[in-house]
C-alpha cells in the first residue's frame, strides 16, 4: 500500500474547532461492512443500535494537561514542551519548540515551583527533560498545564473537561481517545440497561499520535510504543464474550490497537500490561474486534490506514466523500462512524 492510497481533500472549514454544547448531539455514520451500505444518524441513537449481544470496550486514559509553556534560564527565550511519557523517575520524553534553542544542559523555567534540565536530544524534536520541582509533580501540571490539543485546532478550549471522556480515570496520555468524547454517563446507563457490557482497558496515547507518515511505502513506516493495559476481569469477560458469540465492539482506535495487540500475543484475551507498536493496515486478520466506533481521522494517518483495514479502503473513501458531501465534522471534537 501507498501512502497515496489514503490521501483526501477536505475542505479547512469542515475541520471541527470546538466541542459540541451536548456530547451525544454529534452526527453519526454508520458503515455496514457486508453490505457497504451507508447511513446518517445522530449519537444518541447508539442506544437503538446495541444490545444485549454486545459488548462495548473503552479506553479509560486520562489525559495528562502536558502541554507547558516556559523561558530559557539565562537567555528568556520562549519555549513550548508537550510532555509524551515517563521514563524514570521524573525523566520524560517531550516534544519542545523551538528544539534549535534547547541544548543539552539548558534549563527551562515553567514556575517558581518547576524546571527542567535538558538531558539528551533525539530527533525531530524530541528530548529527554529531568524535572526538578517543589512539592507534587501531578498537581503542577494541573495548575500550570494546558490540554495537548492537536495543531489544527486553533480556538482556545474554555471547558477542558470536554477534551476528557467522561470514563476517564488512568491519568497518562498525550491526547484524547476522542471516539470515546461522544459517551455521555447518560447514554452508557441506558446501554447497560439494556443489557450492554461495558469493559474497560487503558491505552495512553503517545508519540505516534503526533508523527505524520512521511514514507510513500507504508509498510516502512515505523510505530513508536504506546502502554497498555487489560485487567483479569476484562480479560475473561472478553474470553466469555467470544465464546458466547457476543459482537465486541472497540470505541476507538486505542481500543482496537489493545485488543488487537493481546490477541496477536497470547492468541486468547489475558491479564497483560506491556507496550505495543502495533501497525494495523491492509490487509490485516482481525482476530478480536467485531465493530468500532470511531471519529472521522487526518488524511494519510496511521489511524485512515487502520479503518480502511477493517472495512476495505475504497468503501471508507466513499464514506469519507460522503461524510464531506454532508458537511460533517471532522477530527477530534468532530462527528462519529460506527462500522459494523
């Protein structure tokens, strides 16, 4: 496959800048994969749509509010750091602008409670920071921190909340699962009332969120590592959800990418925590997931790739056109697909 292969045009404007008033008010396309058929609906409707034959898995991550902004000690340049993931103790992967100015060595000032000191530089980017601060590092970034919104969102967040799931309690991500943002509590009592089971995994999104694929042979391109994690419980419900011919339907590509990662490890569902690099293209054997819900995703990404394997690549094209002839919305505070 070609990285030409997943490529569209979209229009700037349909590009979703802000969250909807109400979660569950954002549209919805659904994708029959046997039929290729294709129809509009709003969220709220996933009540009509599920039952007591299926079993809905969400990414519990909680985003970490790492995107921190301080000055240069000695120099008072400006510096932007977004916080990936934690090494060792107090020792995080950051992805800093402008990286011309950090050298090994240099200090970064965010507040008079937290600084950095550059330890290592690796490429496009990307440092290893060891933070040095007074009192408690998680409460910091709540006072000082801002939410790692993507680049092409431009309108300031008032609610940083709505950057969060409404199940989110795993605090550790780099962004949002944002299949999961269109949940409401609401909506997730009225499935369990009738009789849907919701389980839970954790996968806290990293680096591979932000990389572009700047290879034109897919196959050559190269996932960074993201950590997982699936409990006893959810494992043997899983287990028993298979072996009852349940239909377990992944909210979200993380989700998905755990799922898929146990299976391809152990071949059955288990107690596993460990960090995958999955890349999920055509064609890929799904051997856990029966149905995803899932938001409409950045031209020539990991995540077009993993949706065209699920279906096929010229029906997700077409539902894509679709989804712009309607003037649906796009990316993370955009509308939902169901493919089933």
């Amino acid at each position: 496959m070609k990285l030409k292969d997943f490529d569209y045009k979209l229009p700037e404007e349909l590009i979703a800048q802000t969250p909807l008033k109400e979660r569950s008010a954002s549209r919805l396309l659904k994708l029959n994969r046997e039929n290729e058929s294709i129809t509009h609906h709003h969220f709220y409707n996933v009540v009509d749509m599920l039952g007591p034959q299926d079993v809905l898995v969400v990414n519990d991550t909680k985003v970490l509010p790492s995107r921190i902004y301080g000055t240069k000690e000695g120099t008072g340049a400006h510096m932007e750091c977004l916080l990936l993931k934690e090494t060792i103790s107090h020792h995080w992967e950051v992805l800093i602008r402008p990286a011309r100015r950090a050298k090994i060595g240099s200090t970064i000032v965010f507040s008079d409670r937290l600084r950095a000191i550059v330890k290592e530089k690796y490429e496009e980017g990307l440092m290893l920071l060891e933070f040095i601060f007074d009192g408690i590092f998680l409460e910091i970034l709540e006072e000082i921190g801002k939410m790692p919104l993507p680049p092409y969102i431009h309108e300031i967040l008032e609610d940083q909340d709505r950057y969060q799931t409404v199940y989110a309690k795993a605090l550790g991500s780099a962004a949002s699962p944002t299949a999961g943002l269109h949940f409401t509590d609401e909506i997730l009592q009225k499935l369990r009332n009738k009789g849907v089971e919701i389980l839970h995994v954790t996968l806290h999104v990293g680096l591979g969120t932000f990389r572009p694929v700047n290879v034109e042979d897919v196959q050559t391109h190269k996932m960074h590592k993201e950590y997982y994690e699936m409990s006893k419980e959810t494992a043997e419900r899983l287990n028993l959800a298979k072996q009852n011919k349940k239909r377990i339907i992944a909210v979200g590509t993380t989700s998905v990418r755990t799922l898929e990662s146990v299976m391809k490890k152990h071949q059955t569902f288990c107690e596993d925590y460990d960090e995958t690099d999955i890349f999920i293209y055509p064609p890929f054997t799904f051997q856990a997931v029966d149905a995803m819900f899932t938001n409409f995703h950045l031209p020539k990404s990991t995540l077009m790739m993993l949706v065209s394997a699920f279906s096929n690549r010229e029906f997700i094209m077409r539902a894509y056109q679709e989804a712009i002839q309607e003037r649906y919305r796009f990316f993370s505070f955009g509308d939902a697909m169901f493919i089933e």
